[in-house]
C-alpha cells in the first residue's frame, strides 16, 4: 500500500507546482534517480530533488498528463505524455516508494528518439539554470 500512498503525496506535489521544497520532503535520504539520458543512478535527496524540478521545469507545461498508472505494492508505475517545441513525448515513470510513501528509486524512460534528445537538450539546460542560481 505504500505505492498508493506515495502517488497521493506525488500528485500533490506536481498539481502544487513541483517546488524543490515540497519534492525534498517525501524524497528519502538515500533515494536514487535513474535518467532516461545520464548512464549512471544519482544518489541522494539533493540530486534526486534537482533532476525531479528539473523534469518538472522541463517537462511539466500545459500539455503534460499522465495517462496511466499501475501500482503494485510499493511500486508504481505512471505513462505521461506532453509536447515538447512540437515533438510528442511518451515516458514513464517507474517509482518506488518506502513504507511512509516516500521515493527510494524513481526511473524515467522516454520514447520515441527524437523525445529522448529534446529532453536531454532541455533537462541539461535546467540543470545548468539551477547550479547557476
């Protein structure tokens, strides 16, 4: 029941802005990303909460929406889509939750190629916004 719990928590947080403040507090200390374009995990509140506001910046305009979701105990799973400068973009997230609904492992993955590049391009210039402010 932890997915279930976490997801409520998360679409608070998304329909409230995705602000850094409110993503850090269901974010586990210890939790990890996996990006659909860095190779490596990132470890870590911090990290996590920067590539979640990020993605939020990024990818969050008015034509985002999650279009399915799946949850199996402590994981869940949610299809998104949005448009991005003209080009669709379909992904999901697959997120794991602790026993109080909080992220351990939140993975991305983004389809067709073209989306994967234009997320890349768009997630890399958030971030470098972000290390700048």
């Amino acid at each position: 029941m932890s997915a279930e719990l976490g997801l409520k928590k998360w679409h608070e947080v998304i329909e409230g802005g995705n602000s850094p403040d409110a993503l850090a507090a269901m974010i586990h200390e210890d939790a990890v990303f996996h990006s659909p374009v860095v190779h490596t995990p990132q470890v870590g509140r911090p990290i996590v909460v920067a590539y979640l506001s990020a993605a939020g910046q990024t990818l969050g305009n008015a034509s985002f929406e999650y279009v399915r979701e799946l949850v199996d105990g402590e994981n869940a799973m949610i299809e998104f889509q949005t448009t991005m400068d003209g080009i669709h973009v379909n992904g999901i997230d697959l997120i794991r939750f602790d026993e109080n609904g909080n992220i351990v492992d939140f993975k991305v993955m983004v389809r067709p190629l073209k989306a994967v590049n234009k997320v890349w391009e768009q997630m890399a210039a958030q971030l470098e916004r972000q290390k700048a402010s």
